[in-house]
C-alpha cells in the first residue's frame, strides 16, 4: 500500500455512483439567473474594501480547436477558420478592460490561466497581444515567480512557440496526451506521435518551465490494461512534474462529439478499473504521490508539500496552493469566484457578445454563500483536500458545535465507517486508504444543496 490508497475492487463497485467534482461548494448546478452584473460588482467592491484584499487569479477561456477530439466535453469550437479567434479576442480585451479598472492596481496577479479548448489555437501576435491587454488592466508579476500556466495541445506548438510562451511570461505548461497508443488515438480522432510530446517536452525543460503535466484518460476505446502499461511506461519515462489520469465519462446525450465513439468498443467497467488500479501502482511505484481526484505530483510538488501542511485547495482549475486569491474568470462559460459569490459567465459566443459589446460584465448566472454554504464548503474541501477533517477547527471559525450541527450527516456517515472508508472519533473524520478514491462519496454526505435537488444533474461517475 505504497500509494496510500487501498484498492478494494466489491467496495469501489458498491459506491461507484455519480458524484460532483467539487471544484466548488455549492457546485455549479447551485448557479441560477437571479444572480446579477449588481451582485457581482457588489461583491467585488466589498472585496477591494477589505483592510487586506486579496491577490488575484485570473483564468482565461479560449473555446477554440482546429480539431474535434470525439472523448471531449469541454465548451469548445472545433473550427479551421481562424477569424472567428480574432473576433473573440476583440469582445475578450473589452471584457478584460471591463472587469480590470473594477480592480485596485494594487492586487497582484499570482496566478494565471489560460485554458480550453485549445489556447495555443492562438497564433503568437495573438497571444502577445492578449497578454499586453491584461498588463494594461491588471497587475501582472514581473519576475517568474507567479503561476502563470497555460494547457497547450503538443500537435499544435513547437519549439519556437515554447519560447515565446516563456517570454510572454508562462512559465507551467500543460499537455493533453490521453493515450499514446495509435488505435486508441485513431478512435477518439487525436493522432499524436510520441516524438512530439517528447519534443514539446524537452523544449519547457530547455526555457526553464518551473513545472510540467500531462494529462491521460482511461476508458477510452480499444484501452485495456496492456496497452495502457506501454501508455504509463512511455509517460512516465518522460517524467513530468505531475500528472492527471481522468475517468472518461461517456455521455453522448449531453456531448455530440462523443456519439462518434463506437460504445461497443468502449472497455468494461472491470477493465477501466484494472486500468485505474495499474495506473495507480505503476505510478506510486515510479515516485509519484497520489494527491487525490486523479491527480498525481512528484514528492517534492507543492501540491504534495501543501497536502502534507494542511493547506491545499481545490478550485475551478483542480488542486491549487493559492486559497487566498479572488478568481476571475475571463472569456465565454469563464467560472469565478469573488468575495462569497461564484459567478458564470454567459455560455454561447452570442449571448458572450451581445453583452460585451453593450458594456457589460458576461454574467449568466451565479450564487451568493450563505453561512451554511460556507460552513459546508470548508468541510468539503478540508475531506477532498487533505482527507481529514478536525472538528475544533470548523467549531472555531464557524461557533458551532460540529455534533449538533452535523448530527444527521454524523449519522449518515456511520455506513462508510463501518466500510473503513473512514475513522469517526469524537473529534475528527480522518478518511482512510481504502476511502481516498470514493472521497467524492464522502463529500456527498455533507452536500445539502444537492439533497434538495428534486432531480439529480448528470454527473461523472466517482470512479
């Protein structure tokens, strides 16, 4: 049990439900239209007057690929015609300039991100250009020691755009892989030879990178566990700084891509478990730390050092070191959090558009955190996090009497311990190996948002 995980096949089988990520507690089928532009500018003049404000961190949604990947359910334009990127990036700056002079100067920007789809669809006027636009409205760093990242498509780049990434001032790459094994790769429509990952690679080495990942996803077609060894021995010789191994949640009903994927060649559920349990052996054999929710690091990673202190978060972007930064979101479908407030931005380019273009901030839909939400989201993310919960601490900051007022949860949770999920002692929840993986489980108990749900949203299955 190197890992720290114990792999109980009848346990997993037993609670493999469907489950939120908790990227954010309440989650975001909690976001509704009542939640205004008022509401957002309210919470974000509250946070500016705070005696300490907070530093900032901003993400950016870039929606666009030149390809469509059949596995994928991100909000994306696969699309060859690149006009529609410039046409973005106009109604993008205006955003940015928008929510930027909201902002005292005087908040630094620690942490930026610019996801997907695919931002390296981007050419490099393009992205020098969105960069010079936040400098102008944000504080950005001036040295490297921001986290300032960007997920990159190695089919797409070279060496000379690594370069110019690292001179506009990225300095974490993140690379979709998912499978090197070509049948797999012909299935899901994302050829993506082994050199040019290598390559890419040793480039973000060569400028400097202070940290690389790569992303995999199991259960996808014609992935089994053979072939999925020679996929983890081919990354792992690679060595990257972390790694991401998703689950592949096939719903074709929600995600058109995916109705191109043959089902029938889709692996067993007690394959992909023997693929999740391989993964996780040969991955713990090979150094790295199972941080949790599919994510790994090496033992020298500040997730790992931020797990062991007590200290990791988990935001929109996955497990993060920067609790205490606000989190913008810029561009279509963007998620953020100001003050007590999650917020959305609107989800189609039109609506995007039309709303940008009359002065606005984007914002479809949101929600304020009562107190209860936030009592909730601090156990959330203390079990997700660090898989233990000491109740002193939430009956200090809360002053409550955690018993009394989780006594229905406490009761609840009475099956999962007596599964050895986890240890209930008279002061603390500490979630146990077999556990970690059906942490999500453990969460659930406490999320009294979606107990009120009258019909449960679809949500990817916990393991």
């Amino acid at each position: 049990m190197k890992s720290g995980i114990e792999f109980d096949i009848d346990l997993i089988r037993r609670y493999d439900q469907s489950g939120p990520r908790y990227t954010s507690y309440p989650t975001a089928v909690s976001f509704n239209s009542d939640f205004t532009e008022k509401d957002y500018r309210d919470a974000l003049a509250h946070s500016n007057g705070d005696p300490v404000p907070r530093p900032l961190s901003l993400y950016f949604h870039i929606p666009f690929c030149d390809t469509v990947c059949f596995y994928c359910a991100c909000n994306k334009i696969a699309t060859k015609n690149h006009s529609l990127a410039t046409e973005y990036l106009q109604r993008l700056h205006r955003e940015i300039a928008i929510q930027g002079d909201l902002f005292d100067r005087d908040r630094v920007v620690e942490q930026l991100h610019w996801g997907g789809g695919t931002p390296t669809f981007l050419n490099h006027e393009e992205m020098a250009e969105l960069m010079r636009v936040t400098r102008e409205h944000f504080t950005l760093l001036d040295d490297d020691s921001g986290e300032y990242s960007i997920e990159i498509d190695p089919r797409s780049v070279d060496r000379g755009a690594i370069q110019h990434l690292r001179t506009l001032g990225f300095n974490r790459f993140s690379l979709g892989v998912q499978d090197v094994d070509i049948r797999v790769q012909r299935a899901v429509n994302r050829i993506q030879p082994m050199e040019k990952n290598r390559e890419i690679i040793d480039a973000c080495r060569e400028m400097g990178a202070q940290s690389i990942n790569i992303d995999l996803i199991y259960g996808l077609p014609f992935q089994t566990v053979e072939r999925f060894d020679k996929t983890l021995d081919a990354i792992i010789a690679l060595s990257p700084d972390r790694l991401s191994v998703f689950n592949y949640a096939h719903l074709p009903s929600h995600f058109k891509p995916q109705r191109r994927i043959n089902e029938a060649e889709l692996p067993s559920l007690s394959e992909k478990l023997d693929i999740l349990q391989l993964s996780i052996e040969k991955l713990t054999d090979a150094g790295y730390v199972y941080v949790g929710m599919d994510h790994f690091a090496k033992p020298e990673d500040e997730l790992v050092r931020a797990q062991q202190s007590g200290h990791l978060h988990r935001n929109f972007q996955g497990y993060t070191t920067h609790a205490d930064c606000e989190l913008i979101g810029l561009g279509v479908s963007s998620i953020g959090k100001v003050c007590e407030t999650y917020s959305q931005n609107e989800k189609t380019l039109e609506a995007y558009y039309e709303k940008v273009d009359a002065g606005h901030i984007p914002i479809a839909r949101g929600v304020k955190l009562n107190f209860d939400d936030k009592l909730r989201r601090e156990v959330i993310q203390s079990l997700i996090c660090n898989f233990r919960l000491p109740f002193g601490e939430i009956e200090h900051r809360y002053d409550i009497d955690f018993r009394s007022y989780f006594s229905a949860e406490l009761e609840d949770i009475t099956a999962l311990a007596e599964d050895e999920l986890l240890v209930l002692e008279d002061h603390s929840i500490t979630v146990l190996p077999r556990g970690r993986l059906l942490v999500r489980n453990i969460c659930m108990v406490f999320d009294a948002r979606l107990r009120q749900l009258d019909e449960k949203p679809r949500f990817s299955r916990v393991i």
